[in-house]
C-alpha cells in the first residue's frame, strides 16, 4: 500500500508531499517534497492508494447560501440567532465542530481565517482530479481523505502544538524524537533531517500516517447523519487506534 500525505498551503513554497509505501513489517518514506506545485500534488494523488490532505475539502454549508443569498440581494438574517452566534453558525463545518469537542479547540475556519486561500487552491485540485478521472468523495469514502495533522498527534498522544516555525526547531525536534520512537517500523532514512528542519514536512509525514489510518478502517468517518453534509463540507479523519495500529500484520496491504 502507498499513502501519500499532504500538507497543503495556498503556494508552492510552503507545501509539502510525502510518500510512505507500507509493506511486509516495515514502512518506508519513499520521497519527500518541499516546494510542491499542482502537477506534483496531482501525481501523488494518481499514484496512492490513499491521500492525506491537510486542507479543508469544502465550505459550511449555511455559509455557502449565505454568500449566494447576498448575491442575489435576497438574504434574510434568522431571528433566532444574533450577533458573534449567528457569525459562528456561519463560520465553521460540521466537522470543525466534532473534532473541536476532541482538541479542545476549533480548527481554522475556511470561511473567516486565511486558509480559505489554500482551500481554494484545494478546490482546484480536486476539480482537476474529478476532470482526469478520479472521482473524489469529500467525506473520506475514496482515495482523498481530509486529516489535521495537530489532531492526529494528540489523538496519538504526542506533542500537538507550539512546533510551527523557525523558532520552534527545539519543539520540533522534540516531536521527531517521540514520533521515531513511537514508530521503530517507519523508515526516515535521509528525510529525517529534512522533517526536523521543516514542520511542513514533518506534517506531510503526519498526513500520510493519517491516510494510512483511514484506508485500513482506523480513523473517524461521518455517521449517518452528518454523511450528506460531509459530502460537500468534508470530513476530518481522526486517528482512532495507536501508531503501532498502524503496521500490524493483519493490516498490511
């Protein structure tokens, strides 16, 4: 099996992709990309058996027809929520929610923070996968997978915050060091350097993991209820066993 993990950002500069083959008892970072553009990404994509990307898949839905209902000049603001509440209503996903009930915090919302640049960028390369062939299921059923890397560390019980930037290396460093320890079976090799240098391949890595999680049915999906509003909003995969879940023999493929 090949997982590829991607830490997204709204240029080339600051993205990373990663490609993590799992086979027999060992799995091995095969390639390592900071500096990604589409044509890269999209290769990734083509080439795994499951894709962990960093990115908010789709908008709130109520937020979707509040922009359309300003256009068309007919919108009609609820009686029954005001102020920052109705604000909120609008700002954040069905599964921004959920995994805020687990971090403890929301994550970014791609309606009212700056990641809704890169989320447009992820809807480019989504629409570009959909035109080549590879239908993508926002809600996690297909090849693409939306993941957190911060959640899926603190779902692993390792260091989840505070390890972005420059002036974090030490931090960052401190994560590598209980990540290899945690994963004996996950061959760095010479990618070890660059992920204790860059939290934006530190990140790809955590990505591919994640996509490693969901494609062996060790991951989050939406329940029934929310399975429609996931299939246009998107859904966070978030790890439900160990990291040493993740290479058993009896989820090897």
């Amino acid at each position: 099996m090949l997982t590829v993990g991607i830490d997204l950002a709204a240029g080339d500069a600051d993205t990373a992709v990663a490609w993590i083959r799992w086979t027999g008892t060992t799995a091995v970072l095969e390639e390592l990309v900071i500096g990604a553009g589409d044509d890269e990404l999209l290769r990734a994509a083509s080439a795994a058996d499951k894709v962990g990307i960093d990115c908010p898949l789709g908008w709130p839905q109520p937020f979707v027809e509040f922009v359309v209902a300003h256009q068309r000049g007919d919108l009609v603001t609820p009686t029954d929520l005001i102020g920052r509440d109705w604000r909120r209503s609008l700002a954040w996903r069905r599964t921004d929610l959920v995994t805020h009930q687990v971090m403890g915090r929301p994550p970014l919302s791609v309606a009212a923070d700056r990641i809704a640049h890169t989320a447009m960028r992820c809807a480019s390369l989504l629409a570009r996968l959909t035109a080549a062939g590879q239908p993508v299921d926002r809600s996690g059923g297909g090849t693409l997978v939306e993941v957190y890397p911060a959640a899926s560390l603190k779902q692993w019980g390792l260091p989840h915050q505070g390890y972005k930037g420059r002036r974090n290396n030490g931090a960052l460093n401190d994560l590598m060091d209980r990540l290899t320890a945690a994963t004996p079976w996950l061959l760095l090799g010479d990618f070890e350097a660059v992920c204790r240098r860059s939290d934006h391949a530190a990140d790809a890595v955590v990505a591919a993991l994640t996509a490693r999680a969901a494609a062996i049915g060790h991951a989050t999906r939406p329940g029934a209820a929310d399975l429609v509003t996931a299939a246009t909003e998107g859904w966070i995969a978030l790890p439900t066993t160990p990291l040493t879940g993740l290479n058993t023999t009896s989820a090897q493929g």
